[in-house]
C-alpha cells in the first residue's frame, strides 16, 4: 500500500523530512495564527478598527486567518493535498458556491431589515 | 453453462468499468461527501447568525464581555478560556492524524495511543464546552429587561488609572429585596392548569428603589455607540428608563431572555454550540469505538487501518467547524 504524502508546504517553502514532522510543523503554524487572532481580539489595534466594505477591518483580517487555518486543517490534516484533482474540486467547490451564496443572501437580508428598523417608518423606541 | 458475456470488448480502457477515477474507497469518498453536506448545516447556521446579528447590527451583545471567565480563577479575562478549549481541539485533531499516519505502518501500539489521546482531547473540549454553558446560564449582573424586550444594565464610573473607565455593577449590589409580598403562583393552589416558573430575585420596583438610593449607579442600555460600546445614560434618563419600560429582573441566560442583549444571541450560542458540541461527542463516541477495535486487533487482521482514517476526516471536520464558530462567536 502506498501512502505517498507531499511533504511541503507554503508551496515548497517549508519542506519535511517525514509525514510525523509535517503534522507537528502544521500544529506549530496553526497555533501561531490562533495566538495572533487571541492577541487582536484581546487589544483590538485602533488603526484596524476602520470600516473596510461594510466592516471593521479587523473582522476580515479574523474572516482571512480562519480561512487560512480551514486550508491547513483540510489540505494537511484531512490529506486533502493527497486527493486527486478531481474529489478535491467536488468538494471544495461544491462547498465554496454554496456557502457563499448562503451568506451573501442572508447577509444582505439582514442588512436590508436593519436599515428598516433604522430609516424606515417602523421604530422601536423602548 | 456460459451464457452471461463475459467480455465486452472495453476492458482495461477509461469507461470500462473497475477503474477508479478518484482513487478513493467508497467509505472516504461517503464520508467526504457527508462532509460536505454536514459544512452546509453548520454554515447554513452561523449565517442565520449572521443574518440575526446584522439585523440588529447597533444593539448586538459584545461576546468579550460575555465570556470573560476562565475556571479556577477570578477577574476579567476575555477570549483565553476560548483560545484554551481552540487549541486542546486542534490538539486532539493532532494526535487523531499521528493515528492515522501511525495505521499506514500498521503499528497497532502507536494507534492505540493516540486513539486513546485524542479521545481525553475531545472529552476534554466537551466538558469544557459544559462549564461555558453552564457559566453563561448562571450569568454574572443581572439586568432589567423592558417592555420591547430589551435590556438595561447597571454601571458606575470608577477612576482607574486617572482615566474615567465604566464598570459594571451587579444588580444584587445594590437592590435591597425580599418585601416577599409575591408569592409563586403553584398548580396545587390556583387554577389547576397554570402554573409559574421561578420567580425572579427581585421586582423591578425594588431595583428603583434601589437605583434610586444610589447616587453613583447609571443605566447602560443596548445601542452601540461609535466606539463600538454600549450607550450610558444620564441619571435623570436612568432613573426614568427602569419606572417606564422596566418589566422584568432577569439573570443569566436561557432560550427566551438573556441578560447579555438580545436574546437571539443566546438562543443561537445554544443552538450553534450545542450542536457542535453533540458533533464532538459523536465524535468522541465513534473514537472510542475505533479504539477498541484497534486494541482488538481488528484491524491488524484486515491488514489495513482506513477506518481510522474515515473516522478521523470526521473528527477533523468537527475541528474545522470549531474555527469558524470560534471566529464569528468570539472573535468577530
């Protein structure tokens, strides 16, 4: 049986001898960006608290670490990197459309809704 | 007696059948697919979280002061119980794909192990999960909720550090209660089919009275200001607020009213929570299963351990949701 594992990341910039060493150097990588995410979350910098698109700056560098994390825990954990092209596109996109398509409707639902609440005729003054 | 054909003319080639395009066995493939069909409930939920937090984008609980408890100690510490329970799951997805690794060299000892890791992981995060639920049940100030259903906390301004900073007061710190006039109406002494539940520790009068008698304690009510805090009113605003709207003592959180703000925050953080929670003791279930069948021997005699591969994608994929929950629970 062959369990061939790709054993790099950051596209070849970080390479590993074996398999075992990948997934503890993973561990290292995704504990880092958590840390960061605690840190921001805990003193939230001024200078990211800007609106960026509908948003605080700060709430897309948190959206952006996760997703990197998802990448991580998918492509090395899950072997995702090992899986042909083909199951690979089936679920990821398959996925990534979907959600995607989920949140922008309901987001802009709810948004519509509070400006209603806010601009619009209907008040709730309590 | 050889009547099935046998051959068609299409072996060995793309659509002759017995090849295998994906080069996955049917259990992973089912379990990726589950996968994929399972990210669509859990985002399919935190975007009707984010649908409910957009609509009431101005009034919103801030989570940092929500969960601000870690266990064994006291004071104000925002996010660390989170980033703690965060990392012993990605510890725990750790040691699951060391199991896996050590199942392709077919080494029954080294899989044991870190089934039996990842199991103390998962049960770990579990119960942890427990003591978050159970503080935020329990709740920490109390407040008043209004006829709208909306909420006033209590507060003062202390010095701290020369700087004018606006703590919170706890409504038992400064409410004299127990007139005790109110007695809890029970099936057993009134029309048989009502019934109450507990009743609150205090009334809204007395929380007056008691607002009254304290010069130093403000209302804070729901509105986020500029600065992203919630809005403090004026004495005289306070004073009028808690006689007008003021409805009920609340304290703690539960499905209908939540001390924190809207009680669609606390009724998603059950939903959303407890349904990844019960994900992670499936989870923790289906592992304790595979750790004893690894010990059995299992699959030493099938000679190859890629159920604990399936049953880790599982175990990783309840990781993975974990992140985004975190994010947009805690972080966002």
């Amino acid at each position: 049986m062959a369990h061939e594992h790709k054993l790099e990341i950051f596209r070849g910039l970080w390479k590993f001898k074996s398999n075992t060493q990948k997934i503890w150097g993973v561990l290292v990588f995704l504990t880092f960006v958590t840390a960061i995410e605690v840190v921001l979350g805990i003193y939230k910098p001024e200078v990211l608290m800007g609106q960026v698109l509908g948003m605080k700056g700060l709430n897309w560098i948190f959206i952006f670490l996760t997703i990197v994390k998802a990448y991580y825990i998918t492509w090395d954990f899950m072997h995702m990197r090992d899986e042909t092209k083909a199951l690979r596109r089936m679920v990821v996109w398959t996925g990534v459309f979907l959600i995607c398509y989920l949140v922008f409707i309901l987001l802009q639902e709810g948004g519509y809704i509070e400006s209603v609440y806010s601009d619009g005729f209907i008040k709730h003054d309590f | 007696m050889n009547t099935t054909v046998a051959t068609t003319g299409t072996e060995g080639k793309t659509w002759g059948g017995g090849s295998q395009p994906l080069k996955a066995s049917y259990g992973k493939m089912m379990m990726w697919f589950f996968i994929v069909s399972d990210a669509l409930t859990f985002s399919a939920f935190l975007a009707a979280y984010g649908f409910s937090r957009f609509k009431f984008i101005d009034s919103w609980p801030i989570a940092d002061e929500v969960f601000t408890h870690v266990p064994f100690f006291h004071g104000n510490y925002p996010m660390i119980y989170v980033a703690f329970m965060t990392f012993i799951l990605i510890m725990s997805s750790v040691t699951m794909v060391l199991a896996v690794d050590a199942g392709h060299h077919m080494k029954q000892k080294a899989v044991t192990w870190y089934m039996f890791l990842t199991v103390i992981g998962g049960l770990i995060f579990v119960g942890s999960q427990a003591w978050e639920w159970n503080t935020f049940i329990k709740g920490e100030y109390g407040a008043v909720q209004t006829k709208g259903g909306n909420i006033l906390q209590f507060g003062e301004y202390v010095d701290v550090d020369g700087e004018q900073k606006f703590k919170r007061v706890a409504v038992a710190d400064f409410v004299k209660g127990g007139h005790g006039e109110r007695t809890q109406h029970q099936s057993k002494n009134g029309i048989w089919y009502v019934s109450e539940g507990t009743l609150p520790e205090y009334t809204v009068e007395e929380v007056y009275n008691g607002l009254a008698a304290h010069e130093n304690v403000l209302v804070r009510n729901q509105i986020l200001n500029e600065e992203g805090e919630k809005t403090v009113l004026s004495r005289e605003e306070s004073l009028k607020q808690i006689k007008d709207n003021g409805t009920l003592v609340v304290h703690g959180a539960n499905l209908k009213v939540n001390e924190y703000g809207s009680p669609l925050f606390a009724d998603f953080f059950f939903f959303i929570t407890g349904f990844h929670g019960f994900h992670v003791f499936s989870g923790v279930v289906i592992n304790i299963i595979i750790f004893f069948n690894v010990i059995l021997g299992t699959y030493e005699k099938r000679k190859n351990y890629e159920m604990v591969e399936k049953v880790g994608l599982y175990w990783h994929f309840v990781d993975l949701v974990w992140v985004f929950v975190f994010t947009f629970f805690y972080l966002v």
